[in-house]
C-alpha cells in the first residue's frame, strides 16, 4: 500500500491581487474597455452632440410639464396628444383610428404626423413621467440622434476622418432647418435613420459588385430585408422625411450611375433585385397602413397646406435664421413662420460650399450631391418664385409636380431640407480631401473657411416660456369620478386648432379618455377635403364666444335642447369646466342654465350626463 503527500495550496495573502471570479471580472471589464479605445474619440464625439442637443433644449428642463416651446405651443400640444395616444399601444390598442379626439368620428392617426414608432419606442416614459417628457426628451433626442447617425455614416462608409465627420454631421444635425423645425415638428427631425437607409443601399451597391470582396448574395439579401424594414419603421416616424430621402436617393444613384458607368454595368442586374425585393417586401408590411391612410375611415384625398404659401423666398437662402446667434428678426418676415427656416443658410456657407463642389466636383459622390441639392433647392421654391415677398410670376419646377398624389402631402419648401445632408457631405468630402493633402496650408485653409461659415448659424437655445399647470382634477385622476375609462370628457371651451390647450387633458391622463373636437387633420372641408380641425357644434360655439367675451347669453328652452342633442352627438359622459379658466364664472353661469347645477370635484366644477 501506497500513500501520496498533497503539495500544499499556494494562498494568496495579498489582498490587493485578483482572485477567482474577481479577478476573471476585472480581466472581462479590462479587456471589453480594451476594445472600446479604438473608439474613444467616437464617442466623446456622440456625447458631445448630445450635450449640445441637451443645451438647446434646455428651457423645457427641469419641468417639461411646466415648460413649453415659445415659438410654436400650438404644435408642442398635439404632439404631446400623439405620444400619449401611441403608448396606448402597452395598453393593446393598436387601432389606426383613434376615438379619443374628435368623439364620436374619431381620428386617423395615418393621416396625421402622429410618430406612432416615437410614441410606441417611448411609451414606458409616457406612462411612468408623462408625454411633457417624452416630447422634451425627443425634441433634443432627435437633433443628437441625427448627427450621430450621420457621423457614424461618414466614419464607416465614407472613410473620412474624424474632423470632417464631425463638421458634417454636426451640420447635419443642428443645421438651421433642424433646429428650426424642432418647434414642435418631430416628424420632420426624426431623421436618424437616414442614414442607415443610405448605408443598407450602399452595402446593397457592395454586395451587388462582383469585384467587391465577400458573400455577395447573402450580403444582398440581409442589406434589401434591412432596407424594407428601415422604411417601414421610418413610415410610421415620418412620411415627409421619407419621401424627401427617397426622391434624392434617386437623384443622387442615377447621378452616380452616369458617371460611374463602368460600376452601373456591373452592379446593374444584382442591385436591382435586391431593390425590387425591399420594395416587395416593404409593400406586404406597409399596404394595410397606406390603405388606412389613403382609404380608411377619416382619410383625406388631398394636401392639407397651399403649396402657394408653403414655398421657400428665393431670398431667403442667403438670410440666416433668426434663431442662429448671427441672425436677427427682421429676416424672420421671408418665411411663414420660425418652424420653417429651411433654407436660411446664410450668403458665408453658400459660397464655401459651392466653392467646396467646384473643387471636388469630379468625385462622383460630389457631382451627385450637387446636382440633387440644385434640384431639390428649385423644388423649394414652390409653384412661383418668391423673391423678398414679392411674387415674380416666373414659374417653379414644382409647378410640373403640383395636384400629383403624395407630392402634394410635402410642403415645397421643406424640399430645402434634402440640402442639409447634401451639403453636409460635401462639406465632410472636402474637408477630409483637405486633411490629406500633401500642400500644408490646405489642410488649415478648408477646414477654416468651412468653420468660419459654419460659425454664423451656429444655433442658439430654443425660446421657452412656462405655461399653466394641468388642472387637478386630471393630473390627480379625479377625472374617473365624473367620465368612466374611455368615456367622452367635454372640456370648456373645447379644443380647436388654434387653441388645443384643453388637448393636454387628455395628454396628462395618458389618453384616458376622449374629448370632441381638437387639433387634427379630418376629412371635414368642402367635398369631403382635408381641412384643420372639424366644423363647431353650436353649443360649442356657444361656449367659445362665452369663453372669449365674458358676456352670459340669455339661455333659450331651445339652446338647453340642442346642449342635449350635442352631448348625445358627443356620446359624452362628462362636462368639466377648470375653476381657474379665464371667464370661468361667465362660463359656470352659462353651462348651469345650460345643464343645472354644477358638482365641484377638486378644482373643476362638472356636470354628469
């Protein structure tokens, strides 16, 4: 028999070595920061446009709730109704005809820019901090979102480096079109995901080359499927945005198709059944949705805006945004309002960037660039051109697009939009060209002259004001007394277009409950056109000359009749009236004669049905 002596076990008497499972985490978290070095400027560069995008939003901060855009509150309020109504998908609702606006004929959220991805990605927040939240939240989200996604874009896919990445992307991002747009306009800043459409289309163009290395069909296939969805998701953020991209993809592959001949002849059969297959496929995930919107119950045939009104000044290119730290309210008159300052790109930037085309303007990316930006620049213009007010009576490209079906959905000058990323390009081209030159003053002079024309519209903090808080017989649910979970509330005065503030009612009960009239977009013009809101039933319009006036209306038997017939219309539960409304006493006296006695709940005094 044999025995064996075990060797000691070697312990570790100094604590501050790593051991076991610690010591294997440590390795892990070493290891995964050693992955992330290679990137580290990358991402200082992200988190620097979303501290940016964080600074011009600011003014919502730290009480969205309390807190409004100055320059658009309107539009601030129906969206902040779209956020509330789309987390009601965590509810399982997910009808694209919504009762809880515009009782009893409800709305169709297709036919209006509701952001149904925003609001479904974003409903947690809705529900647990309210859509004051979610809308501050992607009022900054969407300006950083975008220049990220174009960084990434020009990194990856361009080649270009760092400086001129950034310098594009930020332009991309916070460009005065942008910003100006973020008074309220989610749908038309939601823009990060354009350029993962222009990647997937570029890795389809890659896969579709036979010189080009790797698995081609597999790289084709997977590219078209992402592609397909990419313009799904985006249908449901924002058609405008979707279409204006789609049209300048065209013009700028066809561009670069003509002057990269030998490539279109190689990758001309692969590239187009790849896209035959995105477009296959996005038609089957997207034909009930367009059918709803162009067919379905509260759809609209037609435009809602004048693309008479809506087209951009010819002068107006060379003005700079009033809300750029160089600009100033006088320019403000060029256009119709400061969610439109589209083309304000100011005379600096348009000379470098032309400048910057003229000398790149062999590259095929550039030319394509360049000839999509003078496009989409006269699109702008609308039907007739616009100079400093004064119509010229020269007719616009747009002319030859005017009454089409889907064009008339895009307002013209919000074609000078597609410029942005168009100019951004050039401007990343041209810098990172510069950045490599072997003549040293290039490399100081381009990325000055870029810089130095960038610096006028260099965006200052969007204008805020506070606004009253929402009554608490919503904001503490004391709204279930009176009107059951999906039940019709009527607010007094009601909502209309250009005063939805009753809107917010609903948007602090997170939808809870419907309301008649209100801000929308509905079938209610002449031949059943799209027209701004609905026509007033008369006790509403009762209610709103009490509401504007002060003056009590001697009641009829008559007008208590036709209150019943309209709250029956409204298939209301509940009449509520804020005691702080402006002419609340004149509004209690008048609803009383009205419907009787007033129930006080918290601090609105209501009328049962």
């Amino acid at each position: 028999m044999t025995s064996t002596t075990r060797a000691p076990q070697e312990t570790n008497s100094d604590p501050t070595v790593p051991t076991g499972d610690s010591g294997d985490r440590r390795d892990r978290w070493s290891r995964w920061l050693a992955t992330l070095r290679p990137y580290r400027l990358d991402l200082v560069v992200c988190l620097l446009f979303v501290g940016f995008a964080g600074w011009l939003t600011h003014g919502l901060w730290p009480d969205p709730s309390g807190r409004v855009l100055a320059l658009n509150p309107e539009d601030q309020t129906l969206y902040e109704w779209f956020l509330a109504t789309d987390s009601r998908l965590l509810h399982g609702d997910f009808s694209l005809l919504s009762d809880r606006l515009n009782a009893p004929d409800g709305v169709n959220l297709m036919a209006n820019t509701t952001v149904i991805a925003l609001g479904a990605l974003f409903a947690p927040v809705t529900l647990i901090f309210g859509a004051a939240t979610t809308f501050a939240l992607l009022a900054a989200g969407n300006l950083a979102g975008t220049a990220i996604a174009w960084y990434l874009l020009y990194t990856r896919t361009v080649g270009a480096r760092r400086l001129a990445a950034g310098l594009g992307a930020a332009f991309c991002g916070f460009a005065p079109g942008m910003v100006s747009q973020t008074n309220s306009h989610l749908h038309m800043t939601a823009q990060w995901l354009v350029p993962v459409m222009i990647w997937l289309v570029v890795r389809m163009l890659r896969a579709a080359d036979p010189a080009s290395p790797g698995p081609h069909l597999r790289r084709l296939v997977t590219s078209s499927l992402g592609l397909a969805l990419t313009v799904a998701v985006q249908v449901f953020v924002g058609e405008e945005v979707l279409f204006l991209t789609a049209l300048t993809l065209v013009v700028v592959t066809v561009t670069y198709a003509v002057a990269r001949r030998d490539l279109a002849r190689r990758v001309l059969s692969r590239f187009m059944a790849g896209l035959l297959l995105a477009v296959g496929v996005a038609t089957v995930l997207l034909a009930y949705p367009l059918w709803f919107q162009f067919a379905g119950p509260q759809s609209v045939p037609n435009g809602m805006f004048s693309p008479y009104y809506f087209s951009a000044d010819l002068g107006s290119w060379a003005a700079i945004s009033p809300l750029s730290i160089g600009g100033s309210i006088e320019s403000a008159g060029l256009t119709t309002g400061p969610a439109e300052y589209n083309t304000f790109l100011g005379w600096p930037l348009l000379l470098v960037a032309v400048a910057c085309a003229a000398w790149l303007i062999r590259r095929p990316l550039v030319l394509a660039c360049a000839i999509a930006g003078i496009l989409m620049a006269a699109l702008s213009l609308g039907p007739v051109v616009l100079v400093h007010g004064e119509q010229t009576g020269v007719r616009g490209p747009y002319s030859l697009l005017h009454g089409l079906p889907v064009v008339d959905g895009a307002l013209p000058m919000r074609f000078a939009l597609a410029l942005i990323p168009l100019i951004g390009t050039v401007l990343a081209v041209a810098v990172d060209r510069a950045l490599r030159a072997r003549w040293q003053p290039a490399r100081m002079l381009v990325p000055g002259a870029v810089i130095a024309a960038l610096l006028p519209i260099f965006p200052a903090p969007l204008p805020t004001t506070g606004r009253a808080p929402v009554p608490e017989f919503v904001s503490a649910g004391h709204w279930r007394d009176c009107v059951p979970p999906g039940g019709v509330l009527v607010p007094v005065p009601l909502p209309t277009p250009k005063e939805p503030w009753a809107m917010r009612w609903a948007a602090e009960a997170d939808a809870g409950f419907g309301m008649p009239e209100g801000f929308f977009i509905g079938p209610y013009a002449a031949k059943g056109k799209a027209s701004m809101g609905t026509y007033k039933q008369p006790t509403s319009a009762l209610l709103a000359d009490v509401a504007k006036t002060g003056s009590v209306p001697q009641i009829s038997p008559e007008q208590r009749e036709q209150a019943r017939r309209d709250l029956s219309f409204w298939n209301a539960s509940c009449v509520a009236l804020a005691a702080d409304e402006p002419n609340s006493e004149s509004l209690r006296t008048t609803l009383e004669a009205l419907l009787g006695p007033a129930t006080r709940i918290a601090d609105a005094w209501t009328w049962k049905v």
